[in-house]
C-alpha cells in the first residue's frame, strides 16, 4: 500500500513505502501547505507525492531526481492531469544540489538510500525555509525484540542498525528542526504492502535485480519478522532557528 500504487519499484528497501497518501495529507495539513507553498520532492519517482501536493494542495512543486525514466514517467502522468504548470521535473545531481538557500516550505527527502537518515537531516537544511519542514522515510524498529537474520538484513541495506522512531526525532532535533511527528505503518498496513509488493516482484523479468532484492525483502520479513519488529516511518519537522524560544504554553484557564 504505497503512496502511489503504480510508482516503478527502485530498490529493496525504498523507504517511501510507507508514505501513504492519509499520512502524507496530514503531514501537509500540518505544515499548512496550500497554494502559495513551493516544494521539493527530491528523489520524486514517479511523481506520486508531487502530484498529490499539487493536486490536492495547490503547491508548486519541484519533482526532482537523477532517474530518467521515472522523470519520463512523470512527464506523461502530469500532461494527463493537467498539472505541467504545477509541477517541474528536474534532473539533478544528488551529490551536487543546486538549489537557493530557504527556497522550499517542504522538502521531502529521497526514499532511496541517497542519503542515511542523519545525512539528509543536515545536508536538507539548507534548502527548508524559516518555519518550513523536512519530511524524511526511512525503516524503523518498532519492537523491543528482532530476530538477528531482520536485523542483519537490514544493517546490510543502511549501513547501520536499525532505530526506533524516537532515535529519528532526536537526530532531526541535534539537526536544527523542532520534530513535529513520526508515523509507521502498523501490521495490517505491512501484511497489505508485502502482498503488493510480492505481486509486482512477480511481474519483474526473472533475471532483473530489482526481483531478486524484493523477494529477499519479502522472505525474510516474513520468516523473521514476527509482530511488530521493523515498519517504514515517516517523520516530519520544522526548521528550527538558533536561539529560538520555545512556543508559550497555552493558557488552559
């Protein structure tokens, strides 16, 4: 159940899995998005979350990322919804963004492992404006106990153990944002992503390596995965400024 159910799969562990529309709204709702706001949907795909901020929301939106095909991809579903004044494909340089400094009210971090999570938190900075937020996914351990085989499998994939979603907080909050929430997907949410996925792994050619990632994915989520050990969050924050004061407690009288 991913944020846009026809997206062409990138890699074994694309963290924006678990965007899924509901979260992604509620998140723009709290960022009080709406026609005047710019975005950035950096490692956009095909466009599934640009094209829902634009949509539904009214923003203008820079869909940006270094994959040909999904930008190409993206080009035909916005001249289909009529959403080319809205929305601009960008192909980019991960390793050198280009863009002005506060220029974006949201930007959404890559799902695919551009960045690790710490890295996207301060590199990103940058380009969020005052009081603008940076939205970042990215696996999470949500159980207290997880089977070695899930773990390794995992530490494989990043480069370092898995974190709870409290851990994320933190880093965004040694990063210069005020966190504002992290969402994971709960167990009937996973079970209905694994069986999408498992249906669009069978679609792959057998000798691409996309298939072969996402049946190693599937197979040991579940024969290790057990109740409530690894999810895809999305965690959501407000640039913070330095010596900034916190917000008055509201007068409950």
């Amino acid at each position: 159940m991913s944020l846009d159910e026809q997206a062409p799969l990138f890699f074994s562990g694309d963290a924006r899995l678990g965007l899924t529309r509901q979260s992604l709204r509620r998140m723009a709702l709290t960022a009080r998005l709406g026609s005047g706001s710019k975005v950035l949907d950096l490692g956009c795909g095909s466009g599934g979350a640009s094209l829902l901020l634009a949509r539904d929301f009214g923003c203008s939106v820079v869909a940006a990322d270094d994959d040909n095909s999904a930008l190409e991809t993206l080009g035909r579903r916005l001249r289909s919804e009529s959403l080319n004044s809205r929305v601009e494909p960008l192909k980019i340089d991960f390793a050198q963004l280009t863009f002005a400094d506060g220029e974006f009210n949201l930007v959404l971090a890559p799902g695919k492992n551009v960045y690790s999570f710490s890295e996207a938190a301060t590199k990103l900075r940058r380009y969020v404006a005052l009081q603008g937020r940076l939205l970042i996914c990215h696996p999470v351990r949500v159980g207290q106990h997880i089977a070695p085989p899930l773990a390794d499998y995992w530490q494989r994939k990043l480069g370092a153990p898995l974190q709870f979603p409290r851990d994320l907080l933190q880093i965004l909050a040694e990063a210069g944002y005020e966190p504002e929430g992290v969402e994971a997907l709960g167990e009937s949410e996973l079970d209905e992503l694994y069986r999408a996925l498992e249906q669009k792994a069978a679609k792959l050619p057998k000798e691409d390596e996309r298939r072969a990632n996402l049946s190693e994915q599937i197979q040991v989520q579940r024969t290790h995965g057990g109740r409530s050990s690894v999810s895809f969050g999305s965690a959501m924050a407000r640039r913070k400024e330095p010596g900034e004061k916190p917000p008055a407690a509201r007068d409950r009288g």
